[in-house]
C-alpha cells in the first residue's frame, strides 16, 4: 500500500513538473513573440530636419514631422524623442498642429507627449477627439492605446 502511494506521488509531481515546463516554454514564446513583434513594427518618424543630442539622449525633428507605429500615425510641427542610454524611447513629446489618426479617431491639439511603458497619450492645449461624427473637447484628453480608452478633463461632447 506504501509504495502504491509513493508511486502516486512521483506520477503527481512528474504531471507537475512538464506542466510547469509547458507553461515556461509557452511564457518565453509569448515574450519572444512580443520581442519579435516591436522589432518587426519599429516607431518610424519622418521630417524635414534633425538634432541629436546625444549627451542629453535627446532626438528632436522639426519640420513636417510623421512619426508612425503600427496603425498610429501621429502629426506635428516639433517631435522630441526622449530615450535611455540603451537607446530605449522612454518619452516623446509632439508640439504644434498635432494631430494623432488611428482607424476611425483622429486627435489634435497644440501639444501631444507619449510614454511608451505605460502605452498612454496625453493631448493639452485645445485637445479635440472626433470619432465617426462625434466629437469630445476639454483641457486635457489622455488617450489609453491598448484598451483604445480616453479619459477627457471638463468635457465638452457633442453627439451627432
């Protein structure tokens, strides 16, 4: 009866054990995928001119500037890249006739700034969101990427 018991609990822990290796595999594959999906779809930023700063870790492009990730298409006068000294963007900052396209939203404001890491826009400076016919104006609007949310301060919306 013993070793019926023990033979039961090596069985246990061996059906532990690959399940826990089936979920670790399925873990670095999904963290692989995400890696291979933000090197297939770098952010791309086009403009008339550039400075780069590298003793500051700033990039700033003037000019017509087109900056792109995804199905995001952010316009301005000014953009102002931000990054790490791994080269990492950790910030951008859009100035003058921004304007954010994605599917059927389109932002504009006088100035936009972006943190990758918590994958959040915020629009000040007469922000304006218009969506189909619908439009939402206020002092700010913060514009959630990943759950398409936005969250809009002393809003003024009008439905058509």
């Amino acid at each position: 009866m013993r070793n019926l018991t023990k033979n039961n609990s090596v069985i246990f822990l061996m059906k532990a054990a690959f399940l826990f290796f089936i979920i670790l595999i399925c873990s670095v594959r999904l963290s692989y995928a995400e890696q291979k999906k933000a090197v297939k779809n770098p952010l791309k930023i086009t403009s008339e001119s550039m400075i780069a700063e590298d003793k500051k870790n700033i990039i700033t492009f003037i000019g017509s500037v087109i900056a792109q990730k995804d199905d995001i298409r952010l316009y301005s006068n000014r953009l102002v890249v931000h990054y790490t000294e791994n080269r990492k963007v950790k910030h951008l900052t859009a100035l003058g006739k921004v304007r954010l396209i994605q599917d059927n939203k389109d932002i504009k404001s006088d100035k936009a700034e972006y943190f990758p890491d918590k994958k959040m826009i915020i629009f000040t400076g007469s922000p304006i969101f218009m969506e189909n016919s619908n439009t939402v104006s206020g002092t700010s609007i913060t514009y959630y990427i990943s759950a398409k949310k936005i969250v809009v301060e002393n809003s003024r919306v009008i439905l058509k």
